[in-house]
C-alpha cells in the first residue's frame, strides 16, 4: 500500500492511497496520534489532549521515504510512520488477527466435519496452537483429542490459551450425577441445548469439557449454531427475531451461596447489526416481566426460537469419548446432552472456561510470533 498523492488542507490531510483510495486524517486526530504522543516504552498514550488547540493547523505535509513529517502552524513536527496512517484510515477498524469471521453452520457440518486437533501438537507447537484456535474461532467449536488420561489435562490446554474465568462452580468443575446436585447439569437428566450462565452479566465465552469417561448408557452430546439460529429467524421471522434482540428477559441461578441475575436479551447485536451472542437456557430463564401488551408476541417469538433449537436440521449429535475435549464458545454455540443412565456405567466431564478477551488476546500475541 502507497500513498500516491498527499494534499494539505487546513483542518486535515488528505492522501491517496493506490489502490485503495482517499482518506482524509483530521488534523487533530493527527496530533492525538502523533508518534510523540506516546510512551517510548509502553506504547501509552500520555499526550494530554487537552493540552491541544481544538483547531490545530496543519500547513505543510511532506513524504520522505516511510515517513509523513507534518508540520503545523503552532510549530509542532510530527513524523508519521507510513504504516500508520496505512493501518488507520478513518472510517475503518484496523486490522485484528482475532477478528475471525464466523462461518454459520447446520446439521450439515457433521462429526466428521468438526475441526479436531491432537493435545499434544497443541501442547508442543505455536503454530498448531493458532490453527486450532483459529478454527475454533471461526466454527465456534471443535474437538481437541489424544488427551491424557488425567484431571487437568483439558485445564492444561486452556491455559495455553490465558488465564481461566472462574464462576460461581468454581474455577473448574466436575459433570458427573452428584447427590444433592444444585444444577441440573449435575444430575443424569435431558439438557436440552443451552448456553451456560446467560444469569451473569457477562455469561463465560469459551467452554472446555474434557471427558475422563462416558461408559453409561445415552449420555451423547448435541451442538447448534446459535449464530445460524438466529440469522435463520430473522429472515424468516423478522418480528421475532426484533423482540428476541430487543427485549431484555430475566436470568437468575440461585442456591445456597449465590444469587446472581441480570436483564438481556436472547440475541445481542454489535452495533452494526451483527449477532454477536446468544443466552439461551429455558431452566434459568426467570419469570419474564415484559408489559403484558408485548408477553403474546413475545412468547411467540420466544417459542419460535426454542422450536428452532428442536429442529434436528440445526443440531450436531455424538458421543464424546474418554481423552476427547470439546472446545465451544458459550455465547455463540448451545449446547445439551441427553439423558444418562448412571446405573449402567460412569460418566464424568471435567469442565472450565476462558473468556473471549483471553482468546483473542493470544490469537493477537500468536499472530506476532507465528505465520
Ligand atoms: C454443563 C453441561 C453437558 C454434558 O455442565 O453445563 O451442559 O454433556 N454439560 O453433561
Ligand atoms: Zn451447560
């Protein structure tokens, strides 16, 4: 990328890029970057920006080599790496090795199509760390396999990654049928597909349940794509795809030592209109509290989504094997098991998450260091 034209204006530089085009760099926002506006060593900010005129007058631009020196009317000489203003054009997000575009998926996608990967390439090779992790990035879920037969084994893989989220289970915990259970995941019983704690403000992004054993009878495991989900529901449902993204509902898990609700809505939107998380879990959803004008439409639109997750069309079914992990990210992909018969043999899952903050910061680190 190269600047072919520089031009000057008062209030901004405008330059052209070939083949890209025009863009136009306002001239305080060039002050609010200019190299000296930052920390040698840290890379911070430590440019008052108040200590700026409001107006600062750009008079001179001149490209030599891979630098843009600007030099204003207060004085000031600034000079812009090339690649800056490259990687920064007004009006677009600058590049990010964790901005994975989500590839949306159906029953089409199979077991056999599910990204897998071996713990101990992951384990021993950066680069086999990132494909993994970018696969998982884009699918939303994938297989890690060839685990050792151990308890932390599938902990030792996330934290590969970053440091665990630890919830209100613990920092990790154990799915097998408890005595006492205070969530249904701890009994033999159906879960129906779900995301885990929708009732947090922010609900765990990536989950890891490393399987030690599935020897009972049922016991298999179920996937959708929350994302196909809901993008299937608002072309063909746009009113209920509206209230499902509108309207907040209840959330709340409550036992003996915790009690812990919020409001949001089933499908959150980025700000340019795109899903960018799903909660979803009807044992935890607490007793709506919409006006009753919008409860019959929204209870259509509700049902509408949950006769979705129903449809075989969407759902991914297997039985996950001891020394097999699958890897999912909670606000994006359900998940659910059906019944188990504890009777007739063990099943124990050791289970943990990583937020997406953790994710994305190790793709990003993982991009400097391998190609
Ligand atoms: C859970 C859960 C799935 C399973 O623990 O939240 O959904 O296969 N478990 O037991
Ligand atoms: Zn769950």
């Amino acid at each position: 990328m190269k600047i072919s034209a520089l031009k000057v204006r008062p209030d901004a530089l405008l330059a052209t890029w070939s083949p890209e085009g025009h863009a136009v760099y306002p001239a305080l926002w060039l002050r609010d970057n200019c190299p000296s506006a930052f920390h040698p060593q840290t890379e911070e900010r430590v440019l008052d920006l108040l200590s700026l005129d409001d107006e600062p007058v750009l008079v001179l631009a001149e490209q030599t080599g891979e630098t843009v020196i600007l030099h204003y009317r207060d004085g000031h000489v600034s000079h812009m790496p090339v690649h800056v203003l490259a990687a920064h054009r007004p009006g677009r997000r600058a590049a990010d090795p964790a901005a994975i575009a989500p590839r949306l998926w159906r029953a089409d996608l199979t077991p056999t199509g599910l990204p897998r990967h071996a713990a101990n390439r992951i384990l021993e090779n950066d680069c086999e760390l990132r494909a993994w992790m970018q696969d998982t990035a884009a699918v939303g879920l994938s297989i890690v396999d060839s685990l050792d037969d151990r308890i932390d084994a599938g902990v030792d893989i996330a934290c590969k990654i970053g440091f665990l989220r630890e919830t209100n289970f613990g920092m990790t915990f154990e799915v097998v049928s408890k005595p006492d259970p205070n969530n249904l995941a701890y009994t033999a019983v159906t879960l129906p597909l779900h995301t885990d704690l929708p009732n947090q403000e922010v609900p765990p992004g990536f989950q890891f349940l490393h399987c030690l054993a599935n020897e009972a009878e049922g016991g298999g495991s179920l996937f959708a794509d929350g994302y196909a989900l809901a993008e299937d529901l608002r072309a063909k449902d746009p009113e209920a795809f509206r209230l499902l993204s509108e309207v907040a509902i209840p959330f709340r898990f409550h036992d003996r030592d915790v009690d812990i609700r919020t409001h949001a809505p089933v499908i959150t939107l980025d700000r340019a209109g795109k899903v960018s998380e799903i909660r979803w879990n009807a044992h935890i959803a607490a007793t709506f509290d919409m006006p009753a004008d919008i409860m019959p439409a929204y209870y259509r639109a509700y049902r509408a989504f949950m006769a979705m997750t129903r449809d075989p069309a969407y759902q991914l079914t297997f039985k996950l094997k001891a020394g097999e992990m699958i890897v999912f990210d909670n606000r994006r992909v359900l998940h659910g098991r059906e019944a188990f018969d504890p009777s007739t043999g063990f099943r124990h899952l050791h289970g943990c998450y990583v937020d997406r903050g953790e994710f994305n910061s190790r793709l990003r680190l993982l991009a400097r260091r391998t190609h």
